[in-house]
C-alpha cells in the first residue's frame, strides 16, 4: 500500500470519528433519556409492587388482630372498622357476614350475603361463594324446589362450587325421599375427577347410610 493510500484512510477514519461524535453530541441525550426512562419505570414498578405487597400485609394483619376477639359480635365490629375497595372489601364483608351468623344476626348476615351475590361486578368466585353461603344459612326456610333450582345455578359446568352444590342438592333429595335420586347423584360426585378427598369421605358416609354400594376405587 502506498503513502497515499494510507494516509487517504487515515483521513477517511478520522472523518468517520468525527462525524460519529458529532452525531454523539446532537443525539446522544436521547440514548441517555431512554436508559433513564428504562431504569426509572423499573424502579417505580419494584415501588408499587412492594407497596401492593405492604398493604395486603398489612390489612392481614388487621383481619387476623379482628378475628382474635372471642366474641363474634366483637369480631364482626372489628372487620367494619377496616376500610378497603376492590375484591378486598369483597373478602371483608364475606369474613363479616360469617361473623354475624355466628353472632345471631342472621338478617345482617344474609343481607350482606345478598347484596354480594346480586352484584353483577364482583368475580364469579365471590358472587357463588355468596349464594352458597346464603342458600346454607336459609336451610330448610327455602321451599325444596327453590333450593333445588338455586343450587343447580352453583352446579353448572366449570363453576367453583359445582361440586359442593351437587352435594347440597343430594342432600334436599334425601330430605324429601327422592332416595335414588340422591344415591345417583352421591355416585356421580365420587366418580368426578375434581372430587376432594373431604367431599369423597362425606359422599361415601352419605351413600352407605342410604343403603347405597360403593364402587371400588
């Protein structure tokens, strides 16, 4: 390679640095405003994560020094105290009504119950958590028809408390002597694939006292 040439690509470099400086300095704050756009919204995504985490913490607390009162009425006054939105003031005011059966007030109970499983907002879980609640604490207050026809509601494919209704619904089967009916639908609850081993244990005590037979597993 002659002098010329190297020094033509010595001037081609030197160029080419130059205009990348040049292009550093014009441009180069957006480089930097992006790396601290990057870092900040991580930053402020690991804030609100730890403060959500805190808080949930921090309202468990509060539900657990609640339900240390001994007297349920007491418990109940303690969770109306705690103030929340969302699905947390969902969960406070099921851990209320529950409170409130367990102290005598089952109009409170079943009013907060009621408003819960009517209200189209709230999650499927909530609503059918509810109204199984509900269906329990009005028992045999219920026409057998109009529990039968509630509790198939909760017992539709893919609900979260299919099974637990088919169980209830066995049982109003019994109570009104439609006993194969019951025996039926008690095999139906063992045969399925989804069945606890709680709800197998009750299921089986349930089918034997009938005079039923069970399968072998």
């Amino acid at each position: 390679m002659s002098d010329t040439d190297s020094f033509i690509d010595e001037v081609t470099e030197e160029l080419r640095r130059d205009q990348l400086f040049r292009l550093i300095r014009k441009y180069g704050w957006i480089a930097i405003l992006l790396v601290l756009i990057l870092v900040g919204g991580a930053a402020f995504n690991e804030f609100r994560k730890a403060r959500i985490a805190s808080a949930s913490q921090d309202l468990g607390d509060s539900i657990l020094e609640a339900l240390k009162t001994e007297n349920p009425a007491d418990r109940a006054a303690a969770l109306q105290k705690l103030r929340e939105d969302g699905d947390k003031a969902t969960i406070l005011a099921l851990l209320k009504a529950n409170e409130d059966f367990s102290a005598d007030d089952i109009s409170a109970a079943q009013q907060a119950l009621s408003q819960i499983a009517l209200d189209a907002n709230q999650p499927l879980i909530y609503r059918h958590l509810a109204e199984f609640k509900l269906l329990l604490i009005q028992g045999d207050a219920l026409p057998a028809a109009e529990r039968m026809s509630r509790f198939e509601s909760l017992a539709i494919p893919g609900a979260p408390f299919r099974l637990l209704a088919e169980e209830q619904m066995a049982l109003t089967e019994m109570a009104t002597g439609k006993t194969d009916a019951a025996l039926k639908r008690l095999q139906e609850i063992l045969a399925d694939g989804e069945v606890t081993a709680g709800l197998r244990r009750r299921v089986s005590q349930l089918i034997v006292a009938l005079g039923g037979a069970l399968e072998p597993a």
